[in-house]
C-alpha cells in the first residue's frame, strides 16, 4: 500500500474541506430589500408609506464595458423607493422621513421639515422634531408601511425609536408593518446599562443596553412580544429576514447611516465615545474623524490637538473654531465591550472649574447611576461588573427574539 499516495489524497480531500468551508464563511449578505421575491407580491394593488432614508437601497449588477472591451459587470444601487416606484402596480403614496431626513443631511438634532422629494414628486413627511410618530391622517389610506433604514445597534441612535413610533401607529390604525431588515454592525456583543424606565426618551425608549446585539428587524420582534408599545398593544409585523448573516459577520457599510459615522472605524467606536454626546467633551464632530477621538481646549496640552470646524453634518460643533487638546482612538482595534476608561480619563482630565456631565448625559447613559459611579471615582471594571446581571437577564428576553445566530 501507497501511505504517500493516501496521505496525498487525504491531503487533497481536507483542502477541498477548507475551501469548501472558507466559501461558506465568504458568502455575500443579502439584505431583504433585496430579496425582491420574498415582499414583492406583498406590496401589489396596494397604498404604500415607506420610512426610509439614504440607506434604503437595493444592490443591482449593472452591465459594464471596460477599457479593454471586455465586457463585464459592477454592482451599482438604487433607492428602494425610486426602484419601487418604477414598478407596475406598486402604489408609493408617500415617505417618511427619520433624524436626519430622506436623504440623510441633516445634522442630528436638526429640524427636518416636511417637503417633496425632487426626484419622485412623492410628499415627504419628517418623523423627527414634534411630528415623531405618523398621525392617523398621514397615514389615511395606506395599507401597508414598510421600514427599511440601516441601524447601528446602538440604544442612543434614534432609528429604533422612530421604529418604535412606527409600530405603534400602525398597531392603533391596523395597519400591516413590513421591515426590511438589514446587519447590525455591532450586532456582535452585548453591553452596557440597562436604560430605567424613568429616563425613557426619544434618545432611548426601551429597557435594553446601550449595545443589544440585534438587527433592526429582531428589535422590532422585541418590541411587538415584550408589550412596549402604548397600552401593551401589537403590531401586525413581518420581517424579511437577511440571507448568509449571523450575528458575527462582518459587514462594511458603503452609505453613511448618519452624517457623523462616515465608516466602520467610526461606527465601531460609536457606542463608547456615544456617551459624550452627553458631555462638555468634543467627539470628533466637526473634524473628519467623528467618533475617533476626543478632547476639549481645557484638557492638558499634548503633542495631539484639532481645531472642531463647521462641516458636513456639524454646522455647530462643540468648541467650534478652538484648539482641542485630547486622545487620538482611530488605531483601536475592532471593539467588542464598551471602552469606559476614555470616559472616565476625559472626566479626570477636566478641570474642577468646568462642567463636564450636560443636562443630556442621563438619557444616553439610561440612568443616573452611571454619573455617579464616575462621580465617586469607581474603576471602569467595577462599574461593568455592576452591569452583569442586568445584561444576563436582558439576554433571556432578547433570545426570545432572535432570527439569526
């Protein structure tokens, strides 16, 4: 017997195992807005409302001559609303509009007014400022909504709350609700406070940590069985589900889910340099590094230092046009907790004279503990330790819901 010829054989067999298993782990995440097949005869003969923004497109393969005449193919998108619009027999009525606005630059906080959108003609109607939840009249005719936004899976970052109020106005009017559902960047860790039902806000309505761990489309699923919206009532909901995710896989967003997370390095780092949104302390806005470094004109004076400006997404940054001393996180590796030394550090670093926590601090953090413990001089470690059974509890409810792996 030939033990070298067997144990090339086997040598051959196990790689094909591997590259078997490596397409496996390559395969491309199809998002449900398009897995057209799967909601399309849904949307037919009937009134539509979308909530979308500049996130809310479908991937197309578009024939392409190259340079060396060979023809060839690229992957272009389209809006699901001008794709959907196109199409015989589907009737868009109108588009709502989250933070941010339709097509995604507003600042956040801004006023998003009402309006029509240039390409379509189709009403746009803002579901940010006094109007965050679709009145029985906006929604007159309609028979069905559908959500398709791209989330962070943040618990500050306002698309959930808007699919909150979403499902509550359709769960009153018996409207049916159809989410899209797409990756949750940071779908792959949970942690963080629990938020208290006392400090619910638009910022955060929900008992979950700042980092849950779902898509939008669980979420949704959460919201509808755990009873929260007004009076306990539910929504009539369906989710189209992603293809080839899990909850582990890494997705790189192309479009911009906000102005002020402009790549993954940014969205990453969002929900530990989120709490400062809270603070006295500038957090990249008005640089082109958002969410990638942190500092303020009072800290101590170091070799690293930025200047905030007005751009694209800040018109009003905090400590605009002054040299900001701080700490440059853009080489972090990719995050999987919640970083609160750089909290903790930039509290330690403001002088006694200055106020650090703002008025805005207890609804990001979901309670008054957190201040306090910082307050009080508690180390990072201590204060995740105080999260831990919390966050186990919140796993039970949580696995309840869940789609993927």
């Amino acid at each position: 017997m030939n033990f070298q010829l067997i144990s090339c054989a086997q040598k051959l067999q196990n790689n094909k195992i591997a590259i078997k298993k490596s397409d496996e782990k390559i395969q491309e995440i199809i998002t449900a807005a398009n897995r057209i097949d799967l909601y399309f005869s849904l949307l037919q003969n009937k009134n539509i409302a979308i909530v979308a923004n500049q996130t809310s497109v479908i991937q197309k393969l578009q024939r392409a001559e190259a340079a060396s005449n060979v023809m060839g193919s690229k992957k272009v998108t389209q809006h699901l609303v001008d794709f959907l619009n196109n199409k015989k027999n589907i009737n868009i009525q109108k588009v709502f509009a989250p933070e941010h606005g339709f097509r995604g630059k507003a600042d956040a906080a801004e006023l998003v007014k009402d309006g029509k959108d240039s390409k379509t003609g189709l009403p746009i109607i803002s579901l940010y400022g006094k109007n965050k939840k679709p009145t029985a009249e906006q929604l007159k005719n309609i028979d069905i909504v559908v959500f398709d936004i791209q989330d962070v899976g943040v618990r500050f970052y306002t698309y959930i709350s808007t699919l909150h109020y979403v499902m509550e106005a359709c769960a009153e009017l018996n409207i049916p609700l159809l989410i899209l559902d797409r990756p949750n960047p940071n779908a792959h860790y949970i942690d963080g406070p629990i938020l208290e039902k006392e400090h619910a806000s638009f910022v955060g309505k929900h008992p979950v940590p700042v980092v849950y761990g779902m898509t939008i489309g669980e979420y949704g699923q959460m919201i509808n069985g755990e009873k929260w919206l007004k009076n306990g009532i539910q929504c009539d909901l369906e989710v189209i589900p992603l293809k080839n995710y899990n909850h582990n896989s890494n997705y790189s967003l192309t479009i911009r889910p906000s102005p002020n997370l402009p790549n993954d390095k940014s969205i990453n780092l969002y929900p530990s340099l989120g709490f400062f949104e809270g603070t006295t302390i500038n957090a990249g806005r008005g640089t082109k590094f958002q969410f990638q470094r942190y500092g303020a004109p009072y800290f101590p004076k170091t070799d690293f230092n930025y200047t905030p400006q007005a751009n694209f997404g800040a018109k009003y940054p905090k400590h605009k046009n002054k040299t900001c001393y701080g700490v440059d996180v853009s080489d972090t590796e990719k995050l999987s907790a919640i970083n609160l030394e750089w909290l903790i550090d930039a509290y330690q670093k403001t002088p006694k004279n200055e106020i650090f926590f703002g008025s805005t601090f207890t609804i990001h953090a979901g309670n008054t503990k957190l201040q306090r413990q910082i307050e009080k001089g508690l180390s990072a470690k201590e204060i995740r330790g105080i999260w831990q059974k919390d966050l186990e509890e919140f796993k039970k409810i949580r696995s309840k819901y869940l789609i993927y792996k």
